[in-house]
C-alpha cells in the first residue's frame, strides 16, 4: 500500500508554502542536472543533507529510499568506466577503465542524490493533495493536475481490485509456476483489472455528469505566503545563485 | 412552473435495450408525484439502475418520452440543466467521491453550479455538519470507512438542494448503524425520491409507495404500510 508517510510532520519544511518547495526543488532538479563542476555538485548535496536534516525526517527511511537509486548508481560504476569512449586510461587487471567514465559515474551519484534529497525533504513533505493544488496555484494545466489527483485516488480503488482478484484466484487453488497457465490466469487478472478500470472511469464520468461537471475544475484552495515564507524563499534563491555562481565561475577542477 | 404541475417526473412508453442483450425496458410507464417517496425493487436485471440512468440522461432511450419537472427531455442539453434539480446517489461510493478530500468532493458540484469558491466550502461545511459529518473536510476520501463513503457521497448531492433525489441500492453492504442513520436522513428530507433497494424492510420505512418491476416493467404498486405491518 502506498503511503504519505513523509507528509506528516511539524517541522519548518513541512510549514513552508507549498509553492515555494515546488518552484525551488524544481530549479534546484534542473540547475544540478545542468551542472558538470564537481565543487558545485557537492556544495548541491551538501544543501540537501542540510534540508533532509531541518525536514527532521526519520533518517532510517530516508536512507531506506536511497538504496533503491545507489543500487543503480553502483550499475554504473561498473558498466560506465569500462564502456566509456574514448578509451582506456588505465588498466585494472585485464579489464581496461577509463577516466572519464568514472568521473561521470560519479557525477551522476551526486546529482541523483542531492535531486532525490532534495525532493524527499521538500516534496515528499506534502500530501499529493497539495501538491496538486500547489501546481494548480502555479498555473500548471488544470488537466494535469486532476490528471495527478484523479490517478493517485484510483490507485487504491485499482490495488484493491487488484487484491481482489487476486485472493479470488488463490483460494480456488493458483500457485503461479512456469507455465502456459499461469501465464494465461495473470494475463487474465491484469486483462480484467484493465476492463474494470475503464468501466469505472465511465461510472466516475458519469457521477461527475450529474453533479453538473462542464469539463471544468474549481480550485477551493487558497494558499497565503507568510514572512517566514518570504525569508525562506530569499535564502533559497540565494543558494541557487550561489550553486548557479560556483558552476559558470569556476573552471572544473578535473 | 415546477410548482404548479404535481408530478415531478413522467415516463411514457420507455423503451430500451443495451446492445448484445435483450430488451431491458419494456414500454415503461412511471410517474413520480410531489411529495412522493417511492421504493423500487425487483430482480436483478429487471432494469431498475437503467431506469435510473435514463432519468439522469446517461443512457438515451429507444422510443417513449421523459418529462422532468414538466419539461420534455430532447437531448443533452435539457438533461444538463435538469440534473441541477435531480440528485442522483450512485451505489458505489468509490465512483462518486474522486476528489482527494471529502471537502473537495462536497463542494464539487456547488462549484459547478456556479459557487464562489468561499460560498461552497461554507455551505459544504453547514451539509457536513448536518448529516453529523462535522469534522470530516479533511478526510481523504478513500481512507473513509464504507458507511462513511456512502454518507459523504449523500451530502455531495444533496449540497446541491435537489427537488428529486435517487438513490440506487444505498445500503448494500453497509452496517445496521450506518442503514440507521441512513434512514434517518431519508426521513428528514422534504423531498420527492425514488429508492431502489432489496430490502422490504428498509423501503417500508422510508418510502411512503413501492412499486415491483419485472421484464422491464412496473408489474405491482402498493403502499408501504403493507410491508410495515409485516416487518
């Protein structure tokens, strides 16, 4: 089952308007993903170590989310210096490595987890409710805001389903195998789930026809942007100006 | 003019069919009068949800005529302004309540009606608390109990003040205590409304008619009291 388990909280992060993290954990992603200086790599992860500690999260699953990306981070590791063109640099055993790929596996370590941090502590400190309605106020295409909503509340509709049938086949005796039956019973659940998703988008269509639905969305949310908002917005766009700064200034240091 | 005409809604000669399967509606005569509450049962199949369905304009019918509040029903159009005064309770909560909040969905349709944002959250609220929902605005949806589910979607469409209510199967599998507080919900209304349910017992006390549909028909009409007297 799918949680908000990050969404509940007090801390300064969770209290900030959910605008501003929207906005700055978006230019923070883009800034990062741009840069190639490593100074400004680092100074990038140090932010975001800084911002998961102020989110006062549990460390534990912070560190539990990160495992799955650094799994991949690893992958490339090992596959990137050996596959890198130009060739080798130098040779470890028979196998040859290059430079450059380990330099960009690194670099992409870094970024991937700064950007994932940086999201942790200030997106996943929010319900998707809000931050739908957070995009909303952003002017972000109403269509896809209530394309977001709509999805995440029909996830649990679909996993119960889902569970449904799946139990329905389990107590009539199914023990998945490698078989042409077990193949043929999953592709039939999946094939149901699929039919019965789009029978109950027509139903939710059709109740949303009678509640007087034009095709259009009204949001009833309003959000204020407080001083400490205001404070914190200067500080961020400080930081971004100076990670900004440190990559346009600084020749890279490899 | 609503006013004046007693009868709310009237069908003539409805027919209908879905593809691939037989008649579903079979020169379907049925009236519903001011002040009427009316329980509908029948067979599974029998065509009481696709009655239902062609009230609100969801499904078209094949011949016959639907008057609602004295006015002929041509097409989408008129369907569109009728559903203002028509509420319609789906009998699974799941495909009424989409928004992410319970305020969010209450307020749903007032907005549609042309609402300011502030005037349909208060008189979400004032609904809230009324079906002793107080407390709930910022309830997920789907973290909501069943019988939770149900009365919520029963206050997104009566926020919108219907003159006819619908219900189809509103207390299929929900607990005694929720049925309860249904019922007592049903009866505070002054409205027309037509229910469908199984359950005799249910319709004899909030119905004051029910009629027994068969083979897309409306076979029996009688008065509630005779159920009562029975349960």
């Amino acid at each position: 089952m799918l949680s908000e388990a990050f969404a509940q909280g007090k801390s300064i992060l969770h209290r900030l308007d959910p605008r501003l993290r929207i906005v700055f954990a978006t230019l923070f992603s883009f800034l990062l993903a741009v840069s190639m200086g490593f100074p400004t790599l680092l100074a990038g992860l140090t932010l975001s170590v800084i911002l998961v500690l102020t989110s006062g999260l549990p460390l534990k699953d912070v560190a539990k989310r990160l495992t799955t990306i650094n799994i991949f981070n690893i992958l490339l590791f090992l596959v990137l210096p050996i596959t890198f063109a130009p060739p080798p640099a130098f040779l470890l055993g028979p196998v040859a490595c290059s430079r450059e790929g380990l330099l960009l596996a690194a670099r992409i370590t870094l970024k991937s987890n700064a950007i994932l941090m940086v999201f942790i502590a200030l997106i996943a400190t929010m319900s998707i409710a809000t931050l739908g309605h957070g995009l909303n106020r952003l002017r972000m295409p109403r269509k896809i805001v209530y394309l977001l909503l709509i999805a995440y509340r029909y996830v649990f509709v679909l996993e119960q389903e889902y569970q449904r049938l799946s139990t329905a086949i389990r107590v009539r005796g199914f023990v998945p195998g490698t078989n042409l039956h077990t193949y043929k019973t999953y592709a039939y659940l999946f094939g149901m789930l699929l039919v019965r998703a789009l029978a109950r988008a027509e139903r939710v269509y059709q109740s949303m026809l009678c509640r007087g639905f034009k095709g259009k969305f009204y949001c009833i949310h309003q959000f204020s942007f407080s001083s400490t908002d205001r404070i914190w917005a200067g500080y961020l766009l400080l930081t971004l100006i100076l990670l900004g700064g440190m990559e346009w200034l600084m020749p890279t240091l490899f | 003019m609503a006013d004046a005409d007693p009868i709310l809604i009237d069908l003539k000669d409805i027919c209908f069919s879905y593809p691939g399967r037989g008649r579903v509606l079979n020169n379907l005569n049925f009236c519903l009068g001011k002040e009427q509450r009316l329980g509908l049962i029948g067979p599974n199949g029998c065509g009481k949800s696709t009655l239902m369905h062609l009230l609100m304009g969801l499904n078209k019918p094949e011949s016959g005529t639907i008057r609602i509040l004295g006015k002929t029903m041509h097409g989408e159009t008129d369907f569109r302004k009728a559903r203002r005064q028509l509420g319609f309770v789906f009998q699974n909560a799941d495909d009424q309540l989409f928004s992410p909040t319970v305020i969010e969905d209450v307020a749903f349709g007032l907005l549609n009606m042309g609402k300011s944002p502030q005037e349909a959250v208060a008189l979400s609220r004032k609904m809230l608390e009324s079906l002793n929902l107080s407390g709930f605005e910022n309830r997920i949806t789907y973290q909501l109990s069943g019988g939770e589910k149900k009365l919520v979607s029963l206050a997104t469409v009566l926020v919108m003040e219907p003159q006819v209510l619908l219900l189809d199967e509103p207390t299929t599998g929900l607990d005694e205590r929720t049925v309860e507080r249904i019922i007592r919900v049903l009866n505070d209304l002054d409205i027309a409304y037509v229910v469908v349910s199984h359950e005799f017992d249910f319709l004899a006390r909030t119905t004051t008619d029910i009629y027994a549909m068969k083979n897309g028909q409306i076979e029996y009409r009688c008065g509630s009291d005779q159920f009562r007297a029975a349960s």
